[in-house]
C-alpha cells in the first residue's frame, strides 16, 4: 500500500510547459509540444549539419535545458496509467530519445539539411 501511495505522489497532470513523450493524437496540441516543435525547428538545420555525435547530444541536451527553464519548468513527461493525471517525469535518456528524434524527423516547411538550400535542385 505504502508503494502506490508514492506511485500517487509521482503521478501529475501536464502543465502549459510540459512535453508529453507519446505519440498519442491529443500530444501534438499540448502547448508544451507545439512550444517544443518550434525549438526543434530552430536547432534542426544545425543539428543535421553537425556530423561528431558529441555536437548533436550537446544540441539535444541544450533543447532539454531549454525545457526545464521555462518559467514554470517544463518536464518530459510518459504515462503512467489511464487517467488525465496519471503522467509522470521521464528520465534524462527518454527525454533525449524524444529530442533527437524529433531532430531527426523532416519539419514541415523547413530545410532537411544544408544541401537543400541550394537552389540548382
């Protein structure tokens, strides 16, 4: 009993700033993920033009830093359950799946890499 009460404890509900790790429809029009859609877009030509792996992570991380320093913080957050509440703080490695994925992915309306700002194709 005392185990699901913590569990209880650790559950919560999004916030404005908060990032859902899912790729469930309702995600894509949390304030938090549309917020996190646009940092994407910023970092996403860098990222795709950085070839040492050390460059993307750190690109990545400095996209999670950014989500913990919204005022109030934004968190990574996985579900936990089936309720609207029933969501919990992912950890650093799931929030970093989430961001470099995310950077991976073709934005709509935005170069995929350098190569397609060149005009002759």
């Amino acid at each position: 009993q005392m185990e699901s009460q913590s569990d209880n404890q650790r559950k919560k509900a999004p916030q404005p700033n908060d990032v859902l790790c899912t790729r469930a429809r309702g995600s894509s029009i949390h304030e938090g993920n549309k917020a996190f859609r646009r940092m994407i877009q910023e970092h996403q030509v860098e990222y795709k033009s950085s070839f040492s792996k050390l460059d993307k992570t750190s690109i990545a991380k400095s996209i999670i830093a950014k989500i913990h320093s919204l005022s109030p913080s934004g968190r990574f957050l996985v579900k936990d359950g089936g309720g609207d509440s029933d969501w919990v703080e992912a950890d650093e490695k799931i929030a970093l799946n989430k961001v470099t994925r995310a950077l991976r992915e073709r934005c709509p309306g935005k170069p995929v890499a350098i190569k397609d700002l060149d005009p002759k194709q």
